[in-house]
C-alpha cells in the first residue's frame, strides 16, 4: 500500500508550530509495513487543499490527512473531501451532543460551528477522538482510501495509536523492521564505497545517513508480518557482516529484531 500524508494549515507554512503529526504518522506507518512515499502541507485554502488531494491519489492508494476539522470557516478539510468525492457530510450525534454539553457547561450555548465540527462524511467509518471534539473518519471509494484526523497532537496520536494502525493492520499484512548502527571516525563517503554491495542491495535495504561526528547506517527489510522471524535473522545477519568491516560500529537503535 502506498500513501501520502497531507497536513492541513495555514499556521504549518509560516513557521509557527512545528509538524510532529507527519512524523509521527510517518514512524506508525513504517511499523506495518505501509509504504510513505510522499509528504504535502498545503494552507487552509480550498482550491489548494483539494488540488493536492486530486495529486495524491494520481499517485498513492491512501491519504491521511491532518488539520482542518474544527468549527470555524477556515476549517475545510471534510468539506473539501466531500466535494472531492462528491458526498455528503452528515452530523454525528453522539459527537454534537457532547460538543453542546461542553459548552453549556461553560455557561455558553453550542456555537454555529458545532455540527460542522461532528460532521464527517456519509458511508464512512467513524474514528473516535478520545481526547478532542472532532471525531476523524475513514473513507474508501474505488480502491482509493483516505483517513482524516485532526491536527492538535494530543488528539492525533491517540486516533493513530488506537483507531488508525488497528484499521490499516487489517489491509495489509507487511511488516517493516530496521536496525541501525552508528560508525565513528569514518566520512560517509567512504563508509558507501566499502559498503557498495549493500548500499546497492533492494531488499534489505542499507542506508548511509551523515550524523554530527559520525554516520548512522540504517538496516531495513520489508516482508509479510508471518515471516517475521527470518526477517530479523536477515537483518542481524546483514549486521554482523558489517561489524567485521567496521569494528566501531555500535548499534543505536533499541527496538528488539
């Protein structure tokens, strides 16, 4: 599976707040397998936003987006899905009764915004947002899948970690392991000319990348979660055979193979 990663807002392009959601959903995706081949942030701007929707599915079969799911106008997301679409958006009650709730509870009656923000898109499966008001949701329409969430951080990794990753799980059975070594005293240059042979490699994959006083070599396979075993083998195997070319290399990343 193939996918893109969309972040919605304005505030993203002029600097003031920092992207963690794409890396975020970029470390999950890895964890199952699921091939990012791209990363778009565009503003809150509808012909935009939906012209880089048009784009990634020209190239990808799954989107997820971030942002853009609130209750005021420049909050656009759904309503650009759903005329990409060409579906509707319907309330979720559940979602507008707990957004009234909120406010009468602070002494306010619900804003015009609130359906707006319990809205998602008809014929999609709502994921729930444990620790926000906007419910995010999947939708699926002639192979092209696309997952909506909303931006705040808090609210995002936990859709990832509890609704996102146990969905997609079950549309692809990849799994994606990796090992890295950090190698000191050695310009990378040099580590990919002794390293030609697994640098050229396509699965495993080895990748040199420039550290600060070092360079850290990232060990990566892809194969089906079933023969996870052997992949670890591989991959500890591909290891070694580098630790003998290079002595000092030290093995930085902690996940168990």
């Amino acid at each position: 599976m193939k996918a893109e990663i969309i972040c919605v807002g304005t505030e993203l392009l002029v600097g003031d707040i920092v992207n963690t959601n794409a890396q975020y959903i970029s470390e999950k995706l890895t964890s199952i397998g699921v091939d990012l081949y791209y990363q778009t942030t565009v503003g809150d701007n509808f012909e935009r936003l939906k012209n880089c929707i048009e784009a990634a599915f020209n190239r990808v079969d799954l989107v997820i987006t971030t942002g853009g799911l609130g209750p005021t106008g420049d909050d656009i997301t759904k309503e650009v899905i759903a005329e990409y679409f060409n579906e509707k958006l319907e309330v979720s009650e559940k979602h507008y009764k707990e957004i009234a709730k909120r406010y009468k509870d602070r002494g306010y009656e619900v804003s015009t915004g609130g359906e707006k923000e319990a809205s998602i898109l008809i014929n999609s499966k709502l994921l729930e947002n444990e620790n926000g008001l906007a419910p995010g949701f999947f939708y699926e329409k002639e192979n092209k899948k696309i997952i909506v969430l909303p931006g705040p951080p808090k609210e995002l990794t936990w859709m990832v970690d509890n609704e996102v990753l146990p969905l997609l799980s079950k549309c692809s059975d990849s799994v994606l392991l990796m090992k890295t070594l950090e190698i000191s005293g050695v310009p990378e240059g040099k580590i990919d000319d002794r390293l030609k042979e697994y640098c050229e490699m396509s699965n495993p994959t080895v990748a040199p990348y420039a550290k600060d006083k070092c360079v850290h070599l990232r060990i990566a396979m892809k194969g089906s979660r079933t023969d996870t075993e052997n992949i670890k083998k591989e991959i500890e195997r591909i290891a070694e055979e580098i630790k003998e070319i290079y002595p000092q290399a030290v093995e930085i990343d902690k996940q168990k193979l």
